[in-house]
C-alpha cells in the first residue's frame, strides 16, 4: 500500500481565496509531482521536484506554485483561486524518475 | 499530435471476457507506466515497463520498444475492473494518454 496523502480530498472554496493543497510521503522519494485533471481529460504535468529545495515547472502552465522544504512534503499553493482552477490535482511520488510512481488519492477543487 | 496514443478509448466488455488495451508512443523514454484510474479519482499504479513482459494477477503488460508499443491485458474481466486505464511514459518529460474507459458488464 502506497504511503502518500493528500488533504483535503474536496475544497469548495470562494474566488480570490488563498489555498494549500498537502501532499505527503513516508516513502524517503526525492522525486515528487502534481498533476492536474480536468473531468474526462488526461493528466497534466504542472510541478515536479528532484528533491528537497527543487521545484520545476511541468508541461501545462499554472498559476499554483509549489515548496520541498522537507523530504516528505510538497505542499501546492494558489495565490488567489479562480473558478479556471476548478480541477483535480493529484500528487505522486518515486524513488527515480524511471521507477514506479505512487499516486495520492487526489484533492478535488471548486472554486465558486 | 499527441506524444502517447491509446486505444481504444471507451470498451464495454461481458464479465470473464479477455480485455485488450493498446498503447502507442512516439517518443524516446526510459519507462512506461499503466495506471488504473477509479471513479472516486484515485490512481494506482499497475505496472512499470522498461522492456519485456510483466504479470500481477489478471492483468499482463507487455512492451515493444523498437515498435513503442505496449499492451494492457485483463484475463477473465470482472465488474471491479472497471476504471480508467491510463499509459504514461518517462520521456525528458512525463507524458499521458487521455485514457480508456473500461466497464464490464456482469
């Protein structure tokens, strides 16, 4: 069983409001990613980390940022919410870049 | 045109069927991923491909590297089975197929 978390599952949030989404691993990875999933579309890459104090911009532009102060967690941000950043995101993690990623069970956003 | 190309992209399948799901790709990579993707949204990683053949149950992935291409297969398909089945590879990059959605019908 994969040791990744993601709070909160579901957030309805008001437009101009500031959120963190948490993620979470008890695995030691260095390699972290968020992605983000619009209903029936594929998976986007928008941030990824090679390890503490490394944060890289993925394929689809977003206005989120993210930090890897620690190991373990790589939180996700959004400054000011708006109702285009109504979306799922999902953070994963692996050992490498060519190894198995495990997957949280993902953040469901709405912003109103 | 997209880096990873799946087919086909909705399957509705009679429980106990032999399920095939296809994955093709145009990129260099060092891996290839299957996910299964339940309603709820959580993913799972099923297989890690590099070369060859893998089994964990029902389910066999395959791979061909010089065709870049990779198989998903369901032996004896059940109603749990359905999700959404998603082929992702390591390229410089990750990219992902858009998905198909598998039901299986009692």
């Amino acid at each position: 069983e994969a040791d990744i978390y993601q709070t909160p599952r579901y957030l309805v949030i008001g437009t101009g409001k500031k959120i963190t989404l948490e993620c979470s691993q008890t695995m030691g990875h260095d390699k972290m990613y968020w992605y983000q999933q619009d209903p029936g579309m594929e998976l986007h890459l928008i941030h990824y980390s090679y390890g503490v104090n490394s944060t890289e911009k993925g394929d689809l532009s977003s206005e989120s940022t993210v930090s890897r102060i620690r190991t373990e967690h790589f939180p996700l941000t959004l400054e000011s919410a708006r109702p285009s950043h109504t979306s799922q995101y999902l953070c994963a993690s692996s050992e490498l870049w060519n190894t198995e990623a495990f997957f949280g069970q993902g953040t469901r956003l709405t912003v109103v | 045109k997209n880096e990873v190309e799946q087919s086909p992209q909705n399957l509705t399948a009679q429980e106990g069927e032999f399920i095939t799901i296809n994955c093709s790709y145009s990129v260099g990579i060092s891996a290839l991923h299957w996910l299964q993707q339940h309603p709820g949204g959580g993913i799972v990683s099923l297989f890690m491909l590099s070369s060859g053949k893998k089994k964990h149950g029902r389910l066999i992935a395959t791979i061909n590297i010089q065709e870049k291409h990779s198989s998903l297969h369901i032996t004896a398909s059940h109603p749990r089975d359905s999700a959404v089945y998603i082929c992702a590879v390591n390229g410089n990059q990750f990219y992902f197929g858009t998905g198909t959605s598998l039901t299986v019908i009692p």
